[in-house]
C-alpha cells in the first residue's frame, strides 16, 4: 500500500496546513487535551500490544469512550472530555493503530474480537466496575456487544453516528466500500481528505476537518487497511436485542458517512432506547457540535440532581454576569469602569464576574467578586502564551491563536452554561467572549437572558502576503460570524464597539464579503474608547511621582508588556539596549514590568534596571512616566495617548489585531508610534530611537472620556428593555 500517493489534494493543504512525519506516535508524556491532565493513564498489555488509556476525572460515575476506527485517537474528543471529567471519571483509548498505543504489523494482529477484548481489557484495569459506554461510529458496536455480554457491568449506552452491523447489505453500499478501499490502497492523502470531507460535512467545518487530517497522519494507510478490514463483516445486532440498559442514539440526519437509517435500527433493536436526531449534523456530533453532545450525553447519563433549590421570582435579587477577556489585562480594566458606570444607573444590581488570571486577580484586588466556578475555567492567556512560544521571536498570529482555542471555547462554554442553568442572571455581559458569543449562536436554545457583547476590533485579518491557507481560514471564520449573526440578529440584545467608527477597518471579510467599517455599522452601535480612568485625575505629574516613589531629578522610562508573557524576548531586547540609553542619559531610569505572568528571573541586574513582576493600575505609572516602551496592544497604548505620555509600541508580528486594528485607531488620535520589532535587532539603534522619542513633542488628539458611560447606559437600556415604549 502506498502511503503518500499523488500529489496532496488541495483542500487537505488549505485547511490541514503543515503535517508531521506519516505514522508519528504522539508524546507519551503530553496529554492529548490543552486544558486537563490525565488522573492517571498507562498501557495494558494484550497479547503483546500496548493500548494506551487514560482517566479523566477524580470522581463521579464511570464514563468510558470505546475507540471508534483507528483513523482518529482520543485528542478527537478534545470538545467533550475536559468539560465531561468535571463530572465523572471518563475513561479514553487509543486503538490499536493509531495515537499512543503500538501498531503491530499484519491482518492477524487486527480483529473485532482484539478491539473489544482491547477496550475490556481497560475498563478492567482502571476498575470501572459499573460504567456508562460511549460508542461513536464503528464503536457503536463494541460498546453494545459489551452491554449485552456484562449487563452488570454497563449502567447505559449512549451511540453516536453509530450502526449495529457492517455487512455489505446492498449493492450501493458494496460499491463504495470497494471504492474506498482503492482509494486507501492508492492515495493516502486522497483517502484522508475524502474521508474527513465526508464526516464533516456541515458548513464551516474546516478545523474538525484540520484536527482529523492531523489525527489520521499518525497512523498510515497499510495500518488503517488492516483495522479497516477488522471492521468489516461484523454483525451485532442480536447482542443490540439483549441490551437492557438505558440506551441513547444520537444520529446526524445528514451524515454521510453512516446513514441516519443505521441510528434507527439501534433505535429498533434496543428495547427502550431514546433516540436524538441532530437535524443536519454529520457523522461526528461530538466534534462539530460539542455543546448538543455534551448536554445530551450528561443529562441521560447523570439525570437530574437529587436536590435542587427553585428561588420564587420577585425573591431573586438583580443580578448580572460579566464575562471579561483574561487575555491581557486591558480588558478587564474597562470593564470594571463599565461596571462602576451601570452600579450608578442601577444601584441595586450585583454583578458577579466570570474569568480567570490574569484577569480574575486583578478584580480580586479591586473588591470584585469572582463566582467561584471561575475556578473550572480553563486559561485563554495561557493558550496564547503557548502559541506565542511555539512560533519565531516577538511573534503571535493572533488568528491562528483564537482559530486553535476551540477545546477551550467549548470547555468555558459548558462551563457558563452550568451556571446560568443553575443560578439567576438578568443579563450577561461579555466582552470579547468569543465562547460564549459562537456557541450561543450554535445553540440559541440555551440563551436565558439578555445578552450584551462588546470588542474592540471585528474581523479576522490574514497577516502573511501570499498566505493563501491563513486567507482562506480568516475568510471562512469570518463568514461564519456573519452568517450567525444574520440568522440570529435577535441573539444579541445589544452589540458594542468599544471605540469609534473610524476606527474600523475598511478592509472586506474576504472575497465576496462585506466591508468591515459597513457591517459593523449595521450589527453594532458605537460608545467610544473606555478609559479605567479620568486623564484628568491623572494630570498632575508631579504628585503622582512622588506618590510612587520616582524623584524628580530622575527620567523614568518604563517598559511593559501588558499581562500575558509573550513579550519577553521584547523586555529582553530592551534590557540589551538599556546601557546605552543610560550613558547617553546618566539621570535614566528604567522600570521594567514583566507582568503577572512572567517571570523577573531571566534578566541580569544592571544599574538604573528596577525589575517589576507586576504594578497594579499601571496607568497611574505610566501618566507619569517621560518615555513607555510597550508591546502593541490596544489598552496600554490608549492609555498613553490619554495621558500624552511618549511612547514606542512594538506590535506582535502576524497579530493582526496590533498590527491593523489598533495601528489604525491609533493613527485616528495621530499617535500611531509603532516600531518594526523586526527592524530594531541592534541594541543601539534601539536605543537611539527610544532617546529620541523621549524628546519628541506630543500632540496627540485627545481620547474621549465618557465611554465606559456610554457603554454603561446601552447596558442599562438593555436592562430596562423600554426601547419599545412610546
């Protein structure tokens, strides 16, 4: 068999992207999911062949996923386990083929027979001694043969996609098993991209398409015949008839890889079972619609609390939910302010908050009150860091950070959905909560409340001239946000621009798609800058420096890089050229800010170097400061041109949200101060340039200051809902 075939088909290098070596078995050490570790995992060793497993979760009931064909291993349900083990001991393994366990060599090494003594081999070993079974496709049927066999052991079966027989029951069906065998044996690439386009057919399905390509390169086209093979012919559909356990079939009626007719005759053949149809869903619900699956498979599964507390209406107080961005901490300041806004037009409203650091420390230092799930929340800021790292110095593609944070998204989503299940909100604000924002508009049954979102930028950019694949994703994910939003115009109760209307882009979605400045003038309403803070309060210089200890004899520079700890190798640079800067200016100091999430340890002590690793209300800092040297974000550098501070920026490269969006609303108040990272590799001419700046006349235009107002009483208004009223 071959197992590279032609040339790569298109579609699988426009969304799949750079692929690793054919057959690669994933790190031993690395846990397939982003945001939880295993409780505890190993192998189980049968007949020679090691299976890898793993269990998720410190308690609850048993929970154990039977690994479907060995095309995909368990990172597939990267969507379903991190939110699931919240709530029980969920058990995963890879298949023999594929993922962490061995690839042995030879048909005789794959059977039926292996995979489901494979899959009880596990549940004995981690002793899941009463367990609800998850069969997804082709898995359907080991999970039923093992009920039917050891009715004790199997509290309910839930099949996704799944079918009871894999007989070649008509000629139809004959034929395109023979052609896709050819294909296997033929065109690896081909059959991948075949493959996923068929299990992920609904619209905007590129990165379920893109995480399974990657997730059938580790294994190889000889390694899938043989479990293919395995598959075939195997019928247990008399075992299905003896299953007394509660049953669930979930099945996408527009799946092409397994007919919607399959679902129904497990249906049929289980006494009792309840069936869900995903009305155009594809074959795998698990990946492509999460939040349905999740809540489908916990509510039959766990059932309803045994005890459970219903507050009379009038006995609720008021009570509103704001989810603020921890990626950085520039949002969090601006909410805040928006929060003491509407605590001015609604006294009597309580706002709870719902983030996590750096975000969630800094309203704790306010007096917030943070709702303690918070604590379930998995870390955007450290997703970004670990992106961040990944790619070349002082370098972040902000695009391909949000387009890979979807096991995130779907984790924090169930999480708030727990939430405002459990307790009364009468809104819920969220500033950039892309979560919550995308899987409302996927799921607008489970909005509960009114809902008012807000951000700063609208539209993902590609960065890299030539990039076709980053072009094509930002077009698609851009469509997709249009798409909800003309579909659900109704979801949002409110939508705000933090900024103004020249402060969008003009620049289109993509080929074919609106103009940005046009649709956000359609879809949002306008509330200006928000400032945490009265420049103004801010105005006497003098006193805030000796409130903070800097003499007046002295030049203060500070250098900061907002509250994630992507800007080391930047702090870094601007260590380097610091000792030419205090030879030129004996008098300098430089206060250097690594922030809450990045260590001060890497940074040789100089002269005139005070190394910080965090200053609350920065601001009061830098109002007073003679020179910033910052990374590009938009919060810090507003804060500057507010206080008419000089400053150098240093925009993340490929951050498209730096290197347009914010250079654009920066060049609206003519204080666009940006340097090319690139361009400063020499310390000296670093050095240079931040002298220079030191000494440069501001005359930026002024930023508004009533915008966290503004934003405050769209809120209120939303609150009162009197907008009909004559």
């Amino acid at each position: 068999m071959s197992t590279s075939g032609g040339p790569r088909p298109e579609r699988l290098d426009r969304f799949a992207g750079p692929l690793p070596e054919p057959g690669a078995v994933p790190a031993a050490e690395a846990s397939p999911y982003e945001t939880v570790q295993p409780v505890r995992q190993g192998f189980v060793d049968r007949e020679g062949v090691k299976i890898w497993y793993a269990v998720w979760g410190e308690s609850g009931p048993w929970l154990a996923f039977a690994p479907p064909l060995q095309i995909v291993h368990s990172q597939m349900l990267k969507g379903t386990v991190p939110y699931l083990s919240q709530h029980f001991r969920v058990v995963t393994t890879d298949g023999r083929g594929n993922g962490r366990s061995d690839r042995p060599n030879g048909q005789q090494a794959y059977s039926f027979e292996h995979f489901h003594a494979d899959f009880v081999a596990v549940l004995d070993e981690v002793g899941a001694d009463r367990v609800a079974l998850v069969g997804i496709s082709a898995a359907a049927m080991t999970v039923l043969r093992v009920a039917a066999e050891q009715p004790e052991r199997v509290t309910h079966v839930v099949t996704a996609g799944g079918f009871a027989d894999s007989l070649p029951s008509n000629e139809a069906l004959a034929q395109r098993l023979k052609m896709e065998g050819q294909l296997l044996a033929s065109d690896w690439p081909a059959y991948v991209d075949w493959f996923m386009n068929t299990i992920f057919n609904e619209p905007h399905s590129t990165k379920p398409y893109e995480d399974g390509a990657h997730y059938a390169w580790a294994t190889s086209a000889e390694w899938l015949g043989w479990c293919r093979n395995a598959w075939l012919g195997n019928d247990v559909r008399e075992l299905a008839r003896r299953v007394r356990c509660p049953t669930l079939v979930i099945h996408g009626d527009h799946d092409w890889r397994v007919p919607h007719a399959k679902g129904e005759e497990i249906h049929a053949l289980v006494p009792g079972s309840k069936m869900l149809t995903i009305a155009g869903g594809g074959h795998v619900t698990a990946a492509r619609d999460p939040v349905a699956f999740n809540r489908a498979l916990r509510d039959f599964v766990a059932g309803s609390p045994r005890e459970r507390t219903w507050v009379r209406g009038m006995k609720r107080p008021r009570r509103a939910l704001f989810i603020s961005s921890p990626i950085g901490l520039g949002h969090v300041q601006r909410d805040l302010a928006i929060a003491r806004e509407l605590r001015k037009l609604q006294p009597d409203l309580a706002i709870d908050w719902f983030t996590v650091d750096p975000a969630a420390r800094y309203l704790e230092r306010e007096g917030e009150r943070l709702h303690p799930i918070t604590q379930r929340l998995a870390n955007e800021s450290r997703h970004f860091e670990q992106v961040a790292a990944a790619g070349d110095e002082h370098d972040l593609s902000a695009f391909f950070a949000l387009r890979t944070m979807d096991e995130i998204m779907s984790r924090n989503f169930m999480t708030f959905v727990d939430l405002v299940e459990g307790e009364h909100y009468d809104i819920v604000i969220g500033d950039e909560a892309w979560d919550v924002d995308y899987h409302y508009h996927e799921n607008p049954e489970l909005k509960r409340q009114p809902y008012v979102f807000l951000t700063d930028f609208v539209g993902c950019l590609p960065m890299e001239e030539g990039n076709e694949r980053e072009a094509a994703l930002c077009a698609d994910r851009n469509a997709d946000d249009i798409e909800h939003v003309a579909r659900y115009p109704y979801l949002r109760d409110a939508a705000i621009f933090v900024g103004n209307r020249e402060d969008v882009t003009e620049q289109t979605f993509g080929p074919g798609l609106p103009v940005i400045r046009e649709w956000t003038d359609r879809n949002f309403c306008y509330c200006g800058y928000c400032l945490p803070f009265d420049p103004q309060a801010l105005a006497d210089t003098e006193r805030l420096r000796a409130l903070h200890g800097y003499r007046s004899d002295e030049k203060i520079a500070i250098a900061a890089v907002g509250g994630t700890a992507t800007g080391g190798h930047l702090l870094k640079r601007i260590a380097a050229a610091f000792p030419r800067m205090k030879r030129e200016l004996p008098e300098l100091r430089l206060i250097m800010v690594t922030g809450p999430r990045l260590s001060t340890e890497g940074f040789e002590p100089q002269p005139g170097l005070e190394l910080r690793p965090y200053v609350h209300n920065l601001y009061e800092h830098l109002a007073c400061c003679d020179l910033a040297l910052v990374q590009g974000g938009l919060s810090t550098t507003m804060e500057l041109v507010a206080t008419r501070r000089p400053f150098l920026s240093f925009p993340l490269q490929r951050h498209f949200e730096q290197c347009v969006h914010v250079r654009q609303r920066l060049a609206n108040y003519a204080a666009d101060r940006s340097m090319d990272y690139a361009a400063t590799l020499d310390p000296d001419q670093l050095a240079r340039r931040a002298l220079e700046a030191m000494h440069e006349p501001v005359r930026y235009r002024p930023v508004e200051t009533d915008g966290a107002a503004r934003a405050a009483l769209r809120i209120a208004q939303v609150l009162d809902n009197r907008g009909w009223a004559r």
